[in-house]
C-alpha cells in the first residue's frame, strides 16, 4: 500500500519537506511517495495542487497527506477544501505563540516574508571558497582561519562533510589527507601540527571505504580491501596516538556527521 | 526584548530548527535567540538542557520557546517539566496519523531511527563530485551526464548553487563562466552548444557584483562597476537572444536559487 504525501509551500518547500519526512519516518512499515511542491504562491497554482491531490485520493483509494507552510489565506482555502489528512503546521502553533508573545503574526496578517539574504550569501560564499581553496590539503597557509581541520585517508568523506559545513552553518572547513608516507611514520604532518586544536579524524569501515574507491578506481591498489584496511588501522592508531578526537562516518549522513563535529567542538553556525 | 528559542532533538537538529526559524519568523518585531542542542539523547544531557531552560526564564524574565523532535518518553519528560511555551510536533501530528493509518508509530513506542545511509551517501558523494569536477567550466566532457548547467558572469553564484543542489538533492550540476570574449561575440560557446536544454542562466545586481568582486580582489578592473554592469548587461541581453531561462539572484537565498531552478525544470530530488 504507497500512499502520497504532498509537502506544500509559497517558499523553497524545505521546511515542509524536513517536517514532513520526520513525520512519516515514524511509521516505517508505510511506503509513502511523497511529492514536493514549491512556491505554490497563486490560486490558480494552489487549484491545480488541488486537483492533484483529488485524483490522488481516487487513485490510491487513500487520503494523501498533505504537510503544507503556506502563509496566504486565500491559497490555504483552496487546499483546506481538498480530502487529505492536513498537517497544518503553521495554523496549530501560531496561535499559541501570539498567545504568548501578546502579539499578531505576519501569518495571522497574511504576510509572507522576503527577506534579503545579503549578508547571509556573503558568509556562506566566503565559506564555500574557504573549503574548495583548503580542500584536499592544496593549500595550508589559510589553516589559521579554519574553525576546523579534518584529517582522514582519501574518500573518507571529508571534502562533503566541509562544503556541507560551510554551506549549512557558514562554517570554515579545511581538509587535509593523511597518506601513506604520514600514517607509515605515525606522526602528523608539520603543516598540521601548528593546529592541533583545530584537528578532527574522520574513519571509516574499511569495507566500505573499499567500494568507494572500487567506483573511482576500478581493481586499483588504492582500492584493494588490504590497503584500505591497513590505511585505516594505521589512521586510528595516529589518532588516539595524538589524542585527536575523531568520528566513524560509515553509518551517518553528512547531516550527522557535521552536527556531531559541531556539537562535539561547540562550534556554532554562523549563518541563521 | 529578547527571547530565548530552544531547538533540540535527538538527531542533528535540523528538522526542529527549520520548522523553529519559520514559525519564529512569523514574529518580525520580536528577537529572539535562538539555541540548536543535538543529540539530547541521554536524561542526563536533557536534565542539563531543563535547567538551561529555567535559567533563561529566570534571567530573561519571560518564558523561552522550546521546540522539538525528540523521540523517546523519558527524556520528553525531563523537558515537558519545565516552564517554557512547548512546539510539541510530534506529539501534536503523531497522534491524527496513527488513527489514519490505522497502525502505532515509532514515535507511540519510543523507538528511535537508525538509517544506513550508504545509498544516499554514494549519490551526493557522486554528485558532489560531479559538481567540484565540472565547476567553472574545468571539465565539459561530462556534460552529458549533467541534470543542469549553469551559465553567467564570474562571481553570480554559479558554485555554491551547484554544490548546494548537489548535497541536498543529488542532482549533477554543472557551470561554465561566460567570459568577456563569450559575452562580445553575443553567442554561446561551443563546446555549451550541444546541451542548451540543460543551460540555466544566473544573473545578478551589478552593484552586488562589484560588491563581492571587490572582496576577491580589491580596486581591480574586474571588480569595477563599469565592468560588473557591462558584462551582466552583456550576459542578459545573450541568455534573452538565445531564449534560455534565467533566474537573478540578487535578492534569493542559495536554497530558493536552487529550489526555483528546480521547479521550473522540473528536476526531482535523487535523494530523500
């Protein structure tokens, strides 16, 4: 049984989106399809929305979700009128809030927000650059910039981990990989060891680690389970050697994994 | 006056801090501030989060805002005992969705997500990848497998857009800067000609070119308005002739940059 899921908004759709996908995480034995439907910011869009989720309904023979953060009044009426199970995020808890805060909203008003993100685009830039200018240790001599270095063997997921650093939380993220000839002499490269604060390992299941390569370079060496294994044991070993506090990736998002660094660091974002 | 907002979850936060900044956002004159706590996955770590919780009531004088997304009932326990305005998503949606789908949730039986991400791991990896081999124009043998690619003037936006979409969602976005030569002879160059379904154009406010130019390197030609306004003159009038979508990007967030080229090409997301 598919059911189907409609996340609804006048903006980019992503809060909808993380919302709705944390609710329906819950019921793990449902197959949802969901459906993401941005700037739906007319009635004549919300219409046609409409008459998606109807034919859905007649075609599933179930009622759809539908997870909407639609702030107009007049474009809400056209999806209240349609027979979904409504995850009304924004008309549940506003309400409370103004409650509270003894103030009207700009939802209540019907006022949708265009902010501009000057200031905010200039720090994820300037973050974005710092990562692909310090990706791969291609260049050291910015490292006394970074918030955090992070060190791991080739395709560990270091070069993803920093450019979701900067781009989510604006934060700087160089990386710098540990190779054979370092890891052989069991110490840390000079150009890391003015930074040894700033310093965070990223391991890996050296099986995993084997597949990854295998799909950039088919039957190489570098690919070889062994040397994946030896990479990674020796790695570990310099890591605790150095007491440099480092995370196993092979079972986390991206998502997971800069947020642990984070927390673990009590690094904050930069950008809201 | 300020108020404390609290997001904390179980996981990364990011579900609880997205729907957090939108409904917060819906009360422009009042500030906030805001606090993300992860991985609050311990009664201990909760205990210490409640008497955060009361301390900012005490020192503020009003009550802080808590909103989360945490799973298991002991440590929603800890959290429900203090004095706060409580955003109870899961509680609040859970319930309804249990009755609709006829079946107990995770959520009512306290059981928490561990989800192998390898497969999604392996598609941003790829289209990470993609997106650092293919940027600016390095590498156009891959245009083939690119979703999109994304055209204009140097410094509008191009990297951090395709890096952005390529974490998020999966897709494989290229770019390619248009330089003078490009904008003088008024015609695309070749080696873009075979895809011009894929092209997407971004533009840009020449003053905030100049702006982030200026940045890069100061007082230089290229950062001058004359030229920032010449060239994205040069590059309108091109995007226009050759009748290819463009998006400016002055005033829009890298997420609605993203989210709207999407849309309007119909491109889904490869990972959820």
């Amino acid at each position: 049984m598919t059911r189907k899921a409609f996340f609804i908004s006048d903006g980019t759709g992503i809060t909808a989106e993380a919302l709705g996908n944390s609710l329906l995480a819950q019921f793990e034995n449902i197959e949802f399809e969901k459906v993401t439907l941005p700037y739906i910011d007319t009635v004549e869009k919300a219409e046609k929305v409409a008459a998606d989720i109807s034919a859905a309904h007649h075609e599933d023979g179930e009622r759809p979700i539908l997870i909407d953060t639609i702030v107009n009044e007049e474009i809400r009426q056209v999806l209240s009128n349609t027979d979904a199970l409504k995850i009304d995020i924004f008309s549940t808890f506003i309400k409370p809030m103004e409650r509270e805060f003894g103030v009207d909203s700009s939802y209540s008003v019907g006022k949708s927000h265009g902010i501009v993100e000057a200031t905010r685009y200039k720090e994820r830039i300037d973050s974005v650059n710092f990562a692909i200018d310090n990706d791969d240790g291609a260049r050291t001599k910015q490292y006394d910039q970074a918030d955090i270095i992070l060190v791991g063997v080739s395709r560990c997921g270091k070069t993803p981990t920093c450019l979701y650093m900067a781009l989510q939380f604006g934060i700087k993220a160089a990386n710098y990989p540990l190779t054979e000839e370092d890891l052989e002499k069991e110490s840390l490269p000079d150009c890391l060891k003015p930074y040894e604060d700033k310093l965070y390992g990223l391991t890996i299941d050296p099986f995993q680690l084997a597949a990854i390569r295998h799909e950039r370079r088919p039957n190489s060496r570098y690919a070889s389970l062994d040397q994946c294994d030896a990479e990674v044991r020796f790695v570990e070993r310099m890591l605790k050697k150095q007491g440099i506090d480092f995370i196993n990736t092979t079972t986390f998002s991206i998502e997971e994994i800069s947020t642990r660094i984070m927390a673990d660091r009590g690094l904050k974002r930069r950008i809201s």
